[in-house]
C-alpha cells in the first residue's frame, strides 16, 4: 500500500454492523454508507488520483507565481485553490446521496493514515524551515517573511510533533 493509498484509507471504516463507511470530511462530519464494492472501489481510486494531481500541480504553481504577496501571486494562489476544490465536487456530488451513517470517525482513526515515517520526514523539513525562518529573520533585511516563515513552521513543526506523540501512545 502506497502513501497516497494510506491517507484515503483513513478515511473509511467498518461500522458495528459491517457496513463500509466513507468519512467525505474525516473527523468533522458523519460518515456516509458506501453502497457497493465497486463505489467503495472507486471513491478511493478518486481519492490517490486527487492526491498525486495535488503534489504534482504544486510544482508548476510555484513556478508561475512569481514574487510572493504580488498580485499574480494572489492569482495563481487562488486559481490552483480553486481548481483544487473543483476537482473535488464530483466526490461530494457522488456521496451526498450516499445513506448518512450514525458513527463519526474519531481523531485517532483519522490520524492512522499519517505514517510515522512521513511524519518524521515532515517534522524535520518543518524544522529546516523554522531554521530558515529565523535566518530571514536575523540575518536579512526581509524582517517580516522572516517573522511569517518562522510562526507558520512553528506551528507546523507544534502540529507534527503533537502527531507523533500521539502516535507513540495510540
């Protein structure tokens, strides 16, 4: 099973009366009733292509945005946005008429996708860009994407080490 194969899987359970559940918004919604195997099938098929089609629309996003906070930044930010949750719809189309299940997904079963080799991996590229962030910070003259570099991998690097603790106890 593949990485992109593990973050959709956390996505579905077996209710307690053996019913294949899909959880369209992981821990903040209900589960919805898979119907058939071949549905079940599918949606996760869905699911890996909308992933791969992410990491790999990211390069080219970058590429073309230019200068940060400019305006054809905004543009190619909010197109790619966009385009991502458009991509999206037909999921959500297809599953709102999908039987709605009585179990929710809990915050563990939603974080058993998260392998603790790609947390690990994470943890340490947040770490990299908090290091760069302070370096901004201290050592140039662009102060201020020091201080948004610096808060936002914080938090990232908060996020991924309260992950692998709770991965460690779980």
């Amino acid at each position: 099973m593949g990485y992109f194969d593990r973050q959709s899987a956390a996505l579905f359970k077996k209710d307690a009366e053996g019913r294949d559940l899909f959880f369209i918004w992981g821990n903040l919604g209900r589960g919805r009733v898979i119907p058939t195997e071949a549905d079940g099938v599918a949606v996760r098929r869905y699911l890996k292509y909308h992933g791969i089609c992410m990491i790999v629309g990211v390069v080219p996003m970058v590429v073309l945005a230019g200068k940060p906070l400019e305006p054809r930044w905004y543009i190619t930010i909010g197109i790619f946005i966009s385009l991502a949750l458009a991509a999206f719809l037909p999921l959500v189309i297809r599953t709102e008429r999908w039987e709605i299940a009585d179990e929710r997904l809990t915050y563990r079963e939603a974080m058993a996708g998260r392998g603790t080799v790609s947390l690990w991996f994470l943890t340490a590229l947040s770490a990299l860009f908090l290091a760069g962030g302070l370096f901004l910070l201290i050592a140039t003259d662009a102060a201020w994407i020091g201080v948004l570099c610096t808060l936002f991998a914080w938090a990232c690097f908060g996020v991924l080490v309260w992950l692998l603790v709770m991965r460690r106890r779980g």
